[in-house]
C-alpha cells in the first residue's frame, strides 16, 4: 500500500525505513522532524515501517536495497529468511 506518516505528536527526531514484503527497503527517510505535521511519503508498495533514533539508519548503513529480516515478514516471501528454531 502507499505509506504516508507524520510526526505529529513525537518528540524525538526518527528514521523511517519503508520495507516491502519480502523485507527489501524501498525508502528511508532519515531525520524526521519532531512535531512536524508535513507528510512523509514513503512511497508506494510499503508493508513494513521501522521507526528507529534519527541518524541511526545512517549509522548503521540501512538504505534503499537494504534486506531486513524479521518473523512479522511471511517467511516464504522473506528475502532473507529468519532461521528455523
């Protein structure tokens, strides 16, 4: 679906990495302000929003491309798999 949020009521800057569903971010918007009623748009085919500090997704080198992995993502469509317990 198309992912648009707001800061609206937050009060410590974030990043916001849009996924699709296999886990590949498509987008991240880096820094966002706190209070800040602007749209954020992360674009289209979005399922999954990770909300992390601002500046950290620089930090820790998550950009477009990127692969996430988590159990919330079906696992068959998973670009990177979580391992079978």
């Amino acid at each position: 679906q198309h992912a648009v949020f707001w800061m609206k009521n937050t009060l410590l800057p974030l990043d916001m990495v849009f996924a699709d569903a296999t886990g590949r971010v498509t987008h991240v918007h880096s820094n966002a302000v706190p209070q800040d009623e602007t749209p954020i748009d992360g674009g289209t085919d979005v399922t999954l929003v990770l909300e992390i500090r601002g500046g950290l997704a620089a930090r820790l080198g998550i950009a477009p491309g990127a692969e996430l992995r988590h159990p919330a993502i079906a696992q068959t469509a998973a670009i990177w798999p979580c391992a079978a317990e």
